[in-house]
C-alpha cells in the first residue's frame, strides 16, 4: 500500500511540475516523500542475545514501533511479535544478562516518567493476545526510573533509580527480573545522582553534586561514603568501569589547570594515585569512549570523535578485526551494536553521511559477515547529499566547527539556506546521516549544522566559553556561521532560515529576536522563551543540576544574574520580531513547559504579529510518534518553501493531513499563562489562635498512599508568633518552625529540620538570607523579594483561619520555596461558604483557594467558622513532584 502511495506521489508530482519549482530544480534529485524520512522505519535497532541464540529487534506493528524476536540464524518474516504497543513506540530495549529477558522502559505520552519493564522472548503469546505477557517491574506512577546496571555476574538482577519516596532523587533498588520483587539499598539523602558497580555486580563508587556544582566520587561500603576523587563545576570528571582486579577504577576526566580535553585515567583507590592512560593522540578533541572486551574485561580500544569518529586498539586481535570490517564496508563508520558473551558472534552496523545504516551479522571466528537489514530501505541512498566538516571564525575570533550539507546536482550558489542549531546545549553534532538535513537538502536547501560554544566534545575551554552566554556569544557563533556562508557565495542572504529543538529553538528565538534582519524564516521546536520560568520550572529529579545551570546560564536569585537571564530572554524581545515564526510544541514536555511557547505566542499574536503554532497532546519533548513527525514536517516545510522558495510535498496521507488539522492550534485561542501579580502587602488585622492542632495527613503519589499525623502549635513571644509543626515519618522526625509578624502576619524566620536536612532563613523587605545544611555541608544562599512572604510552612494554615476570620476576597503574596531558593507568588481567594462532613457532624465552613506559580499549585482550605481553627485543606503540589495531600483535623 505504502509503495503503491509513493508510485502516485512521484506521478502526481510530475503532473504538477513539482520537480521545476525553480531554474535549478531540473538538477535536483527528485523529490523524496517525507515519509522516507520520517516516517517507522522497517527494522532497527537490533541486538544479539548473550548466548547468541536469539536476534531481538524494532519494527512496526499497527503503525507503532515495538519490539520482535527470531532466532539468529531465521529470517526476519520469522520473527514473533513480543509488544502491543499501538500509540507511542518502544524507545529501545537490551536483553538480561542470562538471554532469559528483554527489557524496556516507556513513558505516558512523553512525560518522561519512565517504568521497566520485563518480556521473555520464549513465552508464548497470552490467550487472546498477540504478544506474551510483560510485566512491569517499576508500575510506579508519576516516577522517573533510572536503570543503573545490569550486572553480568547476577544475571537475575538490576539495579534501578526511583524517586517514589522524593521526586528530587533517586533511591537505589535492586530489583529480581523475575519476580519483580525490588529491595532498597540505599535511601539518597546524601545527593548521589548516579553509581559504578565492579565487575561482581555490587555497587562501590557513587557520584554526587555538591551545593557548588563540584562532583565527587565517593566509595561506597557498608553504607557509608568517602570521597575518592572531585573535579571543580568547570570540569569534568565520571567512572567510566571497574578495572579486572577491582581495585582500580576508569575515569573520564580533565581535572587539572594544565588540563584541557577529557582523558582517560585510572584511579588506584586503595592508594587515591591517579594514572593517565590516555589522551587524544592529535591533542584536538575529547575522549569520547573507551571500549572494554566482555570476556576479558581488557581494555582493548578508545574512541575520538573530531570531524569523524577516530578509533585506537591496543589489542592486536581487536585491530586486526577492525581493519577487516573496514576493508569489506569502506567509506563507512564501523560499530559494535552487540555482542555475545564469548564474543564470537556480533552485530556490526555500518553507517556515513548518506547511509542510515546497515547491520551485518558477523562471525568473528570463521571472519564471515553476513547482511541482515538496512535501514529505511526504501530511501534512494544515490539521491542522498553529502555532509561536510568545515571551520569559520565567530566574533571574538573563535573557530567553530559545524556541519554543511549542499543539496545534490545544483551549484553551491546563492542557495537558501537552513541552520539548524543543535539542542543541549551542551551537546554536539557529528557527522553521519541526518535525516533532517537530508530531507531540508532534498527540498533544495544548504544545511548549516554549528557546534557553537558550549558544545561537549571540544575540550573544557570551548564548553565553558558558552557559560552565560546564551543569546550572546553563543549565538555570535551561529550568526558568524551564516555570515561565512553569505561570503563564501553559499548562500543566499535573502533567503536564510533557521530551525532547532530544545536549545535549538531557544537558539532560533533569539536569532529571530537579536538578529531580526538575518532570517527569512524560523521554526522553533520546544525551546524556551523565558529562561527565568525555564529554570523555575525544571523537572524536581534535576534539582542536582540546579547550581550548574545557575554557573551555565546564569543565576536568578541574584540581580545581576536576573538581569542577564530577562536580557537572554527572546519574550522580552518580541517587539524586535519581524521574521516570520512557526512554533512547535509537546503538551506534555517535562522540561520545556507548554507554557514556554504559548506567552511567546501569545505575545506576538497580540502585537498583531501572524505566528503559527503546533501543539501536540501526546508529546513532550520533541515528537516521538510517526504520525506527528510527518504532520510537522508537512507543515514545516510548505512554511518554509513559502518564505525561502525551496520546493515541497503538496499531498500527504489522510491520516496525516488529519492528525495535522488537530494539532494546529488556532492562536486567537491561545491563553497567556497566568502570572499571579502580587501587590501591596495585604493589611490584616486579626491575631492567630494559640493552641495545639493536631491533624491527620495522607500524602498520595506515583499510585501510592501514606498517611500520618502531624501537631501544630501556636504561641505567642514578644512581637511574634510562633508556629511549629511536628511530623513523625518512617525515616525520621521533622520539625519546621516560622516566625510571624503580630503586626501583618508575614514571616520573620523560618527553620527545618529533617535528618542530614536543614534550613535557616531570615525574611528581610527585599530578600531572604539563610542556610541550606545537608549531609554536612553548610551553604549560604540568598533569594531576592520583590513582596511580602505570607502564610509560609507551617504557618500557612494559621495564616489562612486569619485572612477567613478577616473578610475580604482575595489575597496576593509570595511563599518562600528555600529548597529550590525561589519565591513563589500566590493568590488566596475566598470562594465562599460550605457545609462539610466532619466526624459525625456537618460543619459550616468558609471555603479558600491558594493557587500559586502559574497554577501548579493549587490548595482548597476549609475553615471552621464556629471555631476559627483549619478544619480541612486538600491539593496538589508540583513542585513537590506532583503529589496529592489531604489534611484533616483530629478531634
């Protein structure tokens, strides 16, 4: 059927004088439909079982990407389906170390909360079903896993992240394959943001973030920690694996002043002596991986990605091997998708600039190598552009390195051109094939592809040449690519666009809004607008993160750090925006919230400025399903033919055309988040109760319920109140103490205590002062206040019984957030009066909403009006990752 589409496509599109779009068109390729780009691809991703018995493999079913299996040595019609999954495809997946289990993790339409999962290939399908059963080793709502290890010397465990119990952090589990049983190791209150397990499978060096942004290598035995190595917020430092003795461990690191690209070292942690092994022979780029063989654990090779991948074995045997692949598939990057555990047996997949990929089956023994699939078949690899490495000077001088893709069969003359910055931003291109590229190449255009400053790969100094420069340097270094390209002839500077993802699309804002005379057009895909309600709203499992991102991009807790970030900001800009724009967004984008494109959207639709917008409800960040690619893609490039004058696609697929009518949002529609205003400290004149309140507490989250008791007490001292609660959790007690002005309420002091956590703060006019103490280590913060801080902590309940008891209709003031050193505005509303069920009485109540930040937290109080006590509160808290918490008074 689909190839019967494409042989009408390519009639119809000579019918209609597709191909003549332009003078020099009649020399470009034919036009390739985008579904050969992105649309499932026929099989990828395949991986040997350990005992090489097995091939497990991608490919679709029901137009969704899962997961099938055939013997190694079957063809692949034989292959059994082993998922079901009809709307959102299978990520990827590995097999157990015993070739007993596949594994694979999923997510909810692109939140990113991902569970395990569990299938053994050998079972027959359930009754009924097409698949056998798989079992969800996590089931866990609202949890991101991380999976850790899969140790090969326990092949019946792995070892997991969860952060059920603090949606900051992740515990340490490991968790039965078979059973799905999960035991907790160790619960993380000490910052550990990831582990390195020996060669037997137990986990013996932790990694954390301090307060500073520094990391620590820490020894982990009998659950205690002792720091083995560190490197500073500006370097970088990570084990890599466990040397064969145990004793030693491999780093990645370029710690050290004298020290610039990432080397590989060996750490002795019986004696803390550190060892070079090696550095990049050419003394140009990082270290990119070190390969280790899984039958002698040797290191036997080291991998350098500069212009191309360059690659170094240190066992004769692994050369020799090498050598041989790369005689029989020249002009192609060789790599070791997976092995057996004897080694014997090997999928080596062969890709470049213009091949996706092919997969061979290689015997290493009998040296014979045989095809098993390439993928995306059906793409003509003779109509396909080369991709080449080339270097510029940006502003300052700085030589860039990026990427240029010139469309086949034309002149590179006056073309228009594509930049297409990559996202991260600390990340990289390479080279190989891109389908984007390949696709922007067919349609007729230049694709600049920059590693701007602030990518990985470059060394320590290019990465930290980005810090705080977002809109500023690191965008010099795209603007001085298209600047090269104009003068080299290349391209046309009247027909230039820019398109990116993530950073990307901040990238393509900010092009749009400090250099609004450079581009034609600009597709921004989930990049942010605001870099303030970007760092506000990070995923609760990136706190660690927190600080680096303050060193990378800049800190708003201070004012010339807000400065900086609200002068980066492309939204505080968009009067400067005459290109046209098109944004494109995920509803469910865990790290770049859907707001981040409605206020931009928003704003230039109000100054009268046309912007088209889509928004898909089953996405985040990026779009993941076929469908979706191919409706933005439909969309993206009749956009951009429209203002650069590249050619384009006209018809697509039913299904296509439709799911693109659903996700183009009609921007007159389009709300602008709400922002809660606070305004002048709000003038209350009644006093707290004093007492002792003892309340019920049932906190749900990730599927799960706990409850507890809590007491609040309410006493007077001088010009103050002072309230405290108390509450007894499984893993300790805690106490958290505010102080409150008698005169208006707002809060003097505030101070918790919860185990190797404590804080101390001090609310001053314009700021708060304090300290953040946690495993040992004591740091200073302040936070900036532009209003009063009111019904904060435990004072929030006592707070709102006062403003009820009061009168009036709606309250605005700031709560403190210490954890992540914000200030958070918020609303309280009276809503009006309730009768409620308490115990075996009906209680007249007058109701009150606390919404605050931009409506993820949201709070529904009921106070006794008979008693002027808080009778009952329930809501949801986002930034305490989502969680559900019911309060009710005891009698």
């Amino acid at each position: 059927m689909k190839t019967q589409r494409l042989l009408v496509f390519l009639l119809s599109a000579v019918i209609a004088g597709l191909f003549l779009a332009s003078s020099g068109a009649a020399k470009l390729p034919p036009l390739l439909d985008r579904e050969l780009f992105f649309g499932n691809a026929e099989i990828l991703g395949a991986k040997i079982s350990p005992d090489g018995k097995f091939i497990a493999f991608l490919k679709p079913w029901n137009d969704t990407r899962n997961i099938w299996v055939k013997g190694t040595f079957e063809p692949f019609s034989a292959a059994r389906l082993l998922t079901a999954e009809t709307k959102r495809p299978i990520p990827g997946f590995f097999w157990s170390q015993d070739s007993r289990f596949i594994l694979f993790v999923k997510d909810n339409d692109g939140d990113e909360n991902y569970n395990v999962w569990a299938v053994n290939p050998q079972d027959p399908p359930e009754e009924g079903k097409p698949t056998p059963k798989a079992r969800n080793l996590t089931d866990l709502k609202g949890v991101r896993a991380r999976i850790y290890s899969v140790p090969k010397k326990q092949p019946d465990i792995i070892w997991v992240g969860l952060n059920d119990r603090d949606p900051s952090w992740h515990d340490l589990y490991r968790v039965h394959i078979a059973t799905g049983e999960k035991e907790l190791v160790y619960k993380n209150t000490d910052r550990i943001v990831g582990w390195e397990f020996d060669l037997e499978g137990q986990p013996r060096l932790a990694s954390r973030i301090l307060e500073n942004g520094d990391t620590e290598i820490l020894a982990f035995d009998s659950g205690q920690f002792k720091k083995v190595y560190g490197c500073s917020v500006l370097e970088t430092c990570g084990t890599l694996r466990f040397s064969k003795d145990g004793n030693k461990v491999y780093l990645l690191t370029n710690r050290g002043e004298n020290v610039n690209f990432i080397q590989l070292s060996l750490l002795d942690l019986t004696t803390g002596q550190e060892e070079k092994v090696e550095s990049d022979p050419l003394g140009r780029v990082d270290l990119e991986d070190a390969i280790f063989s899984e039958r002698t654990d040797e290191l036997v090779g080291t991998v350098y990605l500069e212009d191309k991948p360059r690659v170094y074995f240190r066992d004769p045997s692994w050369a020799e091997m090498y050598a041989y692949l790369q005689k029989k598939l020249p002009g192609k990057v060789v790599n070791i998708s997976s092995m057996t555990r004897d080694e014997k047996l090997m999928l080596i997949t062969a890709t470049s600039d213009t091949e996706p990929g092919e997969t061979y089956l290689f015997d290493r023994e009998r040296k014979k190598l045989t095809f098993q699939y390439r993928i995306r078949e059906r793409l003509p690899r003779k109509y396909l552009a080369s991709v080449q490495p080339i270097r510029y000077r940006s502003s300052d001088g700085l030589e860039i390195p990026a990427y240029l893709t010139l469309p086949k069969g034309i002149p590179a003359k006056n073309l228009p051109l594509v930049v297409v910055p990559h996202g991260g931003p600390w990340a990289r291109d390479f080279w190989g094939y891109s389908g984007m590229a390949q696709f922007l190449a067919n349609r007729g255009y230049a694709v600049l592809q920059p590693n701007f400053r602030g990518s990985t790969g470059y060394g320590k100094a290019f990465l930290n040449a980005g810090n705080k420069q977002w809109g500023e340097k690191m965008q010099d270094d795209i603007t001085w690519g298209v600047k090269y390209l104009v003068e080299k002839g290349i391209a046309d500077p009247k027909r230039v666009g820019i398109m990116g993802g993530s950073y990307g699309g901040y990238a393509t804002l900010a092009g749009v809004t400090f250099t609004p005379d450079l581009y034609a057009a600009a597709v921004d895909i989930v990049g942010p607008s605001n870099l303030i309600t970007l760092l506000e709203s990070i995923p609760p499992y990136w706190e660690a993160m927190r600080v680096i991102f303050h060193v990378r991009m800049g800190d708003p807790s201070t004012p010339e750090g807000k400065a900086q970030l609200e002068r980066q900001s492309p939204l505080n800009h968009v009067d400067k925006i005459k290109t046209p724009l098109m944004v494109v967004q995920g509803a469910n984008d865990p790290r770049v919230k859907k707001s981040e494109s409605d206020q931009i959207v928003v704003a230039l639709r109000d100054k009268g400025f046309a912007v088209e917008y889509l928004l898909a409800d089953d996405e985040g960040h990026g779009f993941a399903r076929p469908v979706n690619q191919m409706a933005m893609f439909a969309a993206v490039e009749k956009f951009l033919a429209k203002h650069l004058g590249g050619r384009y696609q006209a018809d697509m697929p039913p299904d296509v055309a439709k799911r693109l009518a659903e996700i183009t949002v009609d921007v007159s529609k389009v709300e602008k988040p709400k922002k809660i205003q606070v305004q002048a400290k709000p003038a209350v004149h009644v006093a707290l109760l004093p007492g002792t309140f003892r309340y019920s507490l049932r906190v749900e989250a990730q599927g799960q319920s706990q409850s507890f008791e809590s007491a609040i007490s309410v006493q007077e001292k001088d010009n103050a109140w002072v309230v405290t609660e108390t509450l007894k959790l499984p893993q300790g007690e805690v106490s958290d103490t505010a102080e409150v002005s008698k005169a208006d309420l707002t809060l003097l002091r505030r101070s918790v205590n919860q185990g190797p956590l404590s804080l101390t703060a001090h609310f001053e006019k314009e700021k708060i002062t304090g300290t953040m103490t946690m495993a040992g280590q004591s740091k200073p913060f302040e936070i900036a206040l532009s209003g009063p801080v009111m019904a904060d902590g435990p004072a929030t309940g006592p707070t709102l019984v006062a403003l009820a008891q009061q009168g009036g209709e709606s309250w605005t003031f700031f709560r403190a957030d210490l954890l992540r050193q914000q200030a958070q505005p918020c609303q309280v509303t009276i809503l009006g009066e309730e009768t409620v069920a308490w115990e075996s009485s009906s209680v007249p109540t007058t109701k009150l909403e606390m919404v605050c930040g931009e409506g993820e937290d949201r709070f529904t109080f009921w106070v006794d009006r008979s008693r002027n006590v808080l009778l009952k509160s329930s809501g949801q808290s986002a930034r305490m990752g989502g969680v559900t918490i019911h309060r009710t008074l005891l009698p």
